[in-house]
C-alpha cells in the first residue's frame, strides 16, 4: 500500500515547466518560419509531459518590449535570469538561418536554478525549403532531452502500449501478480484451516500490492510519454483509481 501511495505522489507532482522562446532570426529566414518552428518545438514538449509556455504566455508576462531586447540573450546567466522572469524551470533558447542553401538550427536548453546548458543541438540543413526544418522538430527535442529515437515499423507506429521492452515487462508482471493474488485470495476463502487460510491472504495482498505498484508505475511512465493524447490516457485516472481501492 505504501508503494501504491508512493508512486501516486510521484504521478500526481507537478511536471517540469519549460518556456520555448521565439527563435531568433537569422538572415534569410522569414520571421513566421522561426515562429512556426518554435510552436512545433512546443507541441514536441507537450509529447514528453512537460508543461511548456509559449509565445503567447511569455507575451503576457514580459510584454512585446521585453521579449524583443531578450531575444538576443544568449549568456547563461541571462537565459536563468530570464527563466526566473517567466516562472520556469528550464529555457530553450536558440536561432534560427540561412547559409547558401543551407538552413541552419541553433538550440541550447538551460537549467534555471544553476544555469547550466544542458543540452545543444545544432544542425545544417540542406535544403533550401523550411519543411525539412519543421518537420524534424521531435528530433531536436529528443536529442535536448537525450531520448534514443524509437523506431517506427511500416504500416504505422508501434502499439503504444507495447512500444518499449520495459512497457511489456511492466503490464506482464503487473497481470501476473494480480493473477497471482486472485488465486491466492480464492484459495484462502476456500481453506478449512484458519491458519494457512491467513497466510493465504497475506500472500493474496502481498500479490496485490505488488501488482498495482507496478500498475501506477507503468501508467505514470505512459502517462509521461503520450499525455498530449487525451484518448491515450483517458483510462488512468480510472486505472489510478481500481488500483488503490484493491490496496484497501
């Protein structure tokens, strides 16, 4: 039970916020391209389960004046300045231009309560139209995040309950020791000794508890990777739910 209520802590916390700032402009770029590809960073966030602020949010708090004098803020200690500004605990940062044919992506994620750079990417695109750019904007937040590419079959993307090893070692064990703790729990209602039959239902609950530990932690891991799916993760609360009323 206290592993179940460890876990719904772990679920329930608050979730990183990151402010993606506009772009900077480089040369031969066309503003709304540099905006458009910050949103697409954003909506790559969102995938990952952080809380994110765009554009519109940092308009609000700092006004159109203050977010132009900061785009060109680049040093450390000023991206963790500015972070404090906006309320976040992380800032992307980056440029965006044009080399010959060439686009060119510059990006830096930074940490707010120390200022270290945590990651870079940077990359030259070549070709001379912006949608390669744009459309390779999960990469270059997964590389900032250093998440491995998953590899996607043909015909479509994997299940994405079964997507990863750990997804299906995960659902297994939790299916199993629940099974496991049903039989145990009908063994002991079908016991004459009352003795083996309360060893039977400590094992039953022990099973239980196993099982939905596991249960809360693969839902909080599916949770954390496809939450931006509303139809994907409809079912946790109520998987949340079943699993603490069968700790009880």
């Amino acid at each position: 039970m206290f592993t179940t209520l460890l876990m719904l802590q772990v679920f329930l916390g608050s979730t990183e916020r990151v402010a993606v700032m506009p772009l900077v402009v480089k040369s031969g770029v066309q503003p709304d391209v540099a905006l458009f590809l910050s949103a697409k960073l954003q909506e790559s966030l969102h995938g990952l389960g952080r809380e994110t602020i765009g554009l519109d949010d940092i308009q609000a708090i700092l006004g159109v004046e203050r977010i132009n004098e900061n785009l060109g803020c680049d040093d450390p200690s000023c991206l963790a300045e500015l972070a404090g500004l906006l309320g976040v605990d992380e800032i992307i940062h980056g440029s965006m231009g044009r080399v010959d044919q060439s686009l060119f992506v510059s990006l830096k994620r930074l940490r707010r309560k120390d200022g270290k750079v945590l990651a870079t990417f940077s990359k030259n695109f070549d070709n001379k139209h912006a949608a390669q750019v744009l459309a390779s904007a999960d990469v270059m937040i997964r590389q900032l995040y250093g998440i491995k590419e998953t590899s996607i079959k043909q015909g479509g993307e994997e299940p994405w309950l079964l997507s990863k090893p750990w997804d299906i070692g995960l659902w297994s064990s939790a299916g199993a020791t629940a099974a496991m703790g049903v039989g145990f729990g009908i063994a002991a209602l079908n016991m004459q000794d009352s003795a083996h039959a309360r060893g039977l239902e400590i094992t039953a609950i022990t099973a239980a508890s196993i099982s939905g530990a596991l249960l809360v932690t693969q839902l909080w891991r599916v949770w954390m990777r496809d939450h931006a799916n509303k139809t994907k993760t409809a079912f946790v609360p109520t998987g949340l739910g079943l699993a603490v009323v069968g700790q009880w």
